[in-house]
C-alpha cells in the first residue's frame, strides 16, 4: 500500500474514532455502553498499533517503553522525545544500536 494512502486511511480512522467515542459518550449507562466502550477501547489500540507502523514508514522513530508504541518526536537534530512517557533517545549515526531503553528491558 502507498504510504501516502496509508497515512491518509489513518487520518481518517482517528476521525472516526473521536466520533464514535462522543457518541459511546451520549449512551444511557448500561451493558450495551460498556460493551461499546470495550470494543471502542480495542479498537482505539488496533489504531495506535496501526498509526505507529504509518509512523514508521515515514522514519519516525517508535518508544518502546509502552504498548502500544508510542510516537516519538524530533527534538534535535538527533534527539527524539516520546509525548507520552518523556523517554528519549539518540540516533546519531555512529551510535545506531544506542537504544538505552531496550537495554534497560532486558535486564
Ligand atoms: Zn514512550
């Protein structure tokens, strides 16, 4: 699939999502809210694992402290921020393993 339709698929699946979420909103409280406040909820995460590979693609780099993964930002020049849990990491090229948050899983 091209990336760009991708991209725009994941746009509007997020569009979506906040409507479906206002409309869960507006439900009398009962089992059927809970049931599609559920399947809302697993949905949302499908979408999050969904819009992190979109993310990918486009060389965003992915925080793996959390799951699903969260979508880092560009704060340097080499320096990415997750907005979700503050971690961060560096890609300079000379250090491409440097990744201190996959070391700090493995112990
Ligand atoms: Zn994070």
């Amino acid at each position: 699939m091209e990336i760009d339709a991708l991209a725009k698929g994941v746009g509007i699946f997020s569009s979506a999502l906040t409507a479906l979420k206002q409309a869960v909103d507006l439900l009398p409280h009962n089992s059927k809210k809970e049931e599609a406040a559920t399947a809302l909820e697993r949905a949302e995460r499908e979408f999050k694992i969904a819009e992190a590979e979109v993310a990918k693609k486009l060389n965003y780099e992915i925080c793996r402290k959390h799951f699903p993964p969260g979508i880092m930002l560009l704060k340097g020049e080499y320096n990415w921020e997750c907005p979700e849990c503050k971690n961060t990491i560096n890609t300079f090229p000379g250090l491409p393993s440097f990744r201190p948050d996959l070391e700090a899983d493995m112990t």
